[in-house]
C-alpha cells in the first residue's frame, strides 16, 4: 500500500471513529417505554378470547389483554391497547407504532427473522370447519375447493401446504371470513382450533349444519411478538410470564378465558408457560 493510500485509510478510520463517538447511542426500548409513560401493545380485538371487544363495556379484554396488563403492572405504566389487522402486526411493531403484540401471533421459523417472541404463551392447532352437506368429510376432500380464512396469518399458507390444489381466498379478520362461509364464498373456513371452536360455539342452533374437520393442519405455538434485538425488555416479558405460571396466575387465567365454564369449554390445560415452542 502506497503512502497517499496508507493516509487515506487513516483518515476514513479516524473520521468513522470520530462519527460514531459523536452518535448517540441507540436508546433501549425498556427505558424509553418508562420514559414516555406508557406500554403500546397491539391486538386484533377480533379474536374472542385471546383480544376482543366486550359487547357491555365496548373495551378490548381477553387472554392476551390480560398477560399485556400483567406486563405493564410489572414496568408501572398503563397499558394501551391499539387494534391491528392481522398482516399489519409486525410492520406496526417493526416501524415502532407498538412496544410489543398480543395478537394470536404464531411463533415460526419465517417469522424469527424479523422479530423476536415471548415465551410460548398458548399452542393450539389450526382446523377446517364445513358445511355438512359439503360433502367434505376429511381435509385432502378440499383439493380443487375453495376455501376462505384470514389475511396475513399462517393459515393460508398451512392449507396450501397440507392440501396441494386448494383456492384460497382470505379476508381481513376472522369473523369476515366465517360470514363468507356462511354466504357460500367458498366450502370451507380455515382458522385456528380456539377461533373455529368460538365461531362455531356462536351458531346456536345452526351448529348442526356445519362440522369441524378432525385433522389438524398444523400446531400453532403462540406468543408475544418483541421488537428484533430488545433483550432486555424481551427479558422483562419472559420474566413476567414464567412468574404468573409459577403463582399459578397463569391457569387462573387459561380457566377465564377458556376453561370449562366458558363457551369454548376446555377441559385442561395441556402446555405450560415455560419454554419457546416454535412452529415446525
């Protein structure tokens, strides 16, 4: 290397160095949530009962609402929830218009290279419900069919995967594509487990004019979505969430929103709040 080029190295060196002391340093999100007073987090409102609206009080409450507040109680700061739809959550969190989701957000492979998760706060799986008179009695039927569920979420993919020729048509929440169903838009409605048990629980006396499909396409880890590198507050999250499964807080919470004496009527409990699952 020549002496001119040896002092321009030199230079670009010193002057790279000078600019990055002279940069301010990233600020962390844990403080600049206790800085500005208050913790944003994202939901759908639309899926009963992880995040929807209570038709009495008109306020968003649910499952997700309730570990979101757990959260805030533990940085000392309200909790503001902002509605989303499903294909804007983590563009929302990406861009910084949330702090964190709870937004029936599945934990997979794709997705971790974009954001980070919360410990596994719910698995559940992903199923088809039909008209009886469909015909459709298991989900390889469905090839050549179409179907509909919900925008931006692993749904669509999922039946694409589990059935090879399928139309897909999608929606932007849930309750837009079961309404299709029920207008004849397509022959089945794909979603998760919870939101088709909930939906069909919601039929009343036409239950028995629709069936849900036995096989599950897929096993859905679901959890709360953290901003790409936010250790610390990610650290918080988990930390919060390991310790309402250690009081017990965290069944209290699945018998609320899921147990027996709900509309949706599960038996148990089947996962703990203890580890990061992720979609296979």
């Amino acid at each position: 290397m020549s002496l001119l080029r040896r002092r321009a190295f030199a230079i670009t060196a010193i002057t790279a160095t000078l600019l990055g002391l002279a940069a301010p340093a990233r600020a962390d999100q844990l403080d600049d949530i206790r800085k500005k007073g208050e913790l944003v987090v994202g939901v759908l409102g639309t899926d009963e009962p992880n995040s929807f609206i209570d038709p009495k009080s008109r306020e968003i409450i649910g499952y997700e609402v309730d570990l979101a507040r757990a959260i805030a109680a533990r940085l000392g700061v309200p909790l503001k929830l902002k509605q989303l739809a499903v294909a804007a959550r983590i563009p929302e969190l990406q861009q910084g218009h949330v702090d964190l989701l709870a937004a029936s957000l599945t934990h997979n492979k794709e997705r971790e290279a974009v954001i980070d998760f919360s410990l596994t706060t719910f698995v559940t799986g992903q199923k088809v419900l039909v008209k009886k008179d469909s015909g459709i009695r298991n989900v390889a039927e469905l090839a050549g069919k179409k179907v509909v569920t919900v925008k931006g979420g692993t749904q669509e993919p999922n039946i694409r995967k589990a059935v090879g020729q399928v139309e897909v048509v999608t929606f932007e929440t849930g309750p837009q594509a079961f309404q299709a169903l029920q207008q004849g838009k397509g022959i089945a409605f794909v979603n998760d487990e919870v939101s088709l048990l909930d939906q069909y629980a919601k039929l009343g006396g036409a239950q028995a004019q629709y069936a849900i499909l036995p096989q599950n396409i897929s096993i859905e880890p679901l959890a709360l979505g953290i901003r790409k590198g936010e250790t610390k507050f990610k650290a918080v999250v988990d930390e919060v969430l390991r310790e309402l499964e250690k009081r017990g807080e965290a069944e209290k919470l699945f018998v609320k929103w899921y147990g027996p004496e709900t509309r949706l009527k599960f038996p148990s409990r089947g996962f703990k709040i203890d580890s990061d699952k992720v979609e296979s």
